[in-house]
C-alpha cells in the first residue's frame, strides 16, 4: 500500500473516530443527575434463633452502596417508596452511562492522535531534487 492509500485510510479513521466522539459527548453533556453508587439486593441472617433466616430463608434487603467523604456507606431503601428507588436506579444508571461514554472518549481520543501522526507521516514528502542542487552549488 503506498503514502496516498495510508493516508486516505487515515483521514477515513478520523472522521470515523470524530463522529464517534461527538455521539459519546452527547451522552456526557446530556442534563441529568448522577449517583456515584450500585444498588443492590443483599441478603442476610439478623441473628435470632426462632426467625425463618436462621433455617436458611435470608432476609432480602434492597441497599445503595456508596464512598462518602472517602468511605463506604450502606444505605438500606426497603422504606424508600418505588418511584424514589427508580430514580436512585436511573441516577446509578445514568452514572455508570456517563462513566463508560467518558472512558471511550478517552480511547478514542487516542487512536484519533495515532491516526492523526499517521496521516502526518504519510503526508510527508521526500526533499525535492531542487533543494539538493542548490546546497551543492553553495559548497
């Protein structure tokens, strides 16, 4: 494959990763709140010898697990009614979203600047015979 080939491969890279990249960024801006967490449904045994979960029927508890200040927190959201646990679960959501559309961006940023120095170097052309005539007259 020679230079021209390369580099309308290149260009076609670019454009490829450009329009990859404006889509993700629209994930990025759009307006919506986001929640640093995972919800989840923990089971557990709460410790009295009569209770059903002391015969292997644990107690399912729905909780956000979540860094505050630098530490883990467990919130239990058994209380919390539904449309407040669905819209914990869409801002967890929505953050998980935002997190793999930022990590592309990132990835394809990268292989946009190895496109770009590729077509760079295909672009490049030897020193015209001109240019080595003239240093060899000057000598």
């Amino acid at each position: 494959m020679n230079d021209r080939e390369k580099a309308s491969q290149a260009r076609a890279k670019i454009s490829k990763l450009i329009t990859r990249m404006s889509d993700l960024g629209k994930t990025v801006i759009a307006k919506r709140s986001l929640l640093k967490g995972t919800i989840v449904q923990s089971k557990r045994r709460c410790g009295h010898s009569n209770c059903k979960c002391a015969k292997g029927q644990l107690h399912e508890t729905t909780v956000l697990t979540l860094s505050h200040q630098g530490k883990s927190k467990t919130i239990p959201l058994t209380k919390q009614p539904a449309n407040v646990l669905e819209q914990l679960r869409k801002q967890v959501s929505d953050y998980q979203s935002f997190r793999r559309s930022r990590s592309e961006i990132v990835h394809c940023f990268n292989e946009l600047m190895d496109a770009i120095n590729q077509l760079e170097l295909n672009l490049f052309v030897e020193v015209p015979a001109i240019a080595e005539k003239k240093k060899t007259q000057k000598g």
